[in-house]
C-alpha cells in the first residue's frame, strides 16, 4: 500500500517512510546510509555509519526483496 504520495510504503510487517513525510523527524537517529551510489559528487557523508549501494541485505529480506531494482519496495 502507498499512500501520501508515495511516501509512505507499506508491506507485510514493514513500513518504510521519507523522513519528510514525519513529525518531529529530527529525533529519528539514522543507522545507514542507503543508495549510496547514487550519492552527488559534493555529497560527502562521513559519519561513520555504514553505506550500502542499494538496501541492507536484512531489510531487503524483511521485506522480501532481492534489492535489484530501486524503488522496488513500493510495489
């Protein structure tokens, strides 16, 4: 299910949701970067917090992706 204009995805046990879409999202701590490579030139996130290329291996899973396709978990 997709709602708010595709900001929010819902599937099984799961909810993935932009942190705009959120109140209050400056107290949400991040634990990862994702997409990471697709990340702009004079980006530079050098917080120590792991980067992965597309979605963790255990959130793809979670969700019962193969994490080929970005955007996939909003189907």
């Amino acid at each position: 299910m997709v709602s708010g204009g595709g900001r929010v995805s819902e599937r099984d046990k799961s909810i993935i949701a932009w942190a705009g879409a959120l109140d209050q999202a400056e107290e949400l701590k991040p634990r990862h970067h994702i997409f990471a490579k697709d990340e702009l030139p004079w980006l530079h996130l050098e917080d120590g917090l792991p980067r992965y290329e597309l979605f963790p291996q255990d959130v793809l899973e979670s969700l019962g992706l193969d994490g080929t396709t970005r955007g996939e978990h909003l189907k």
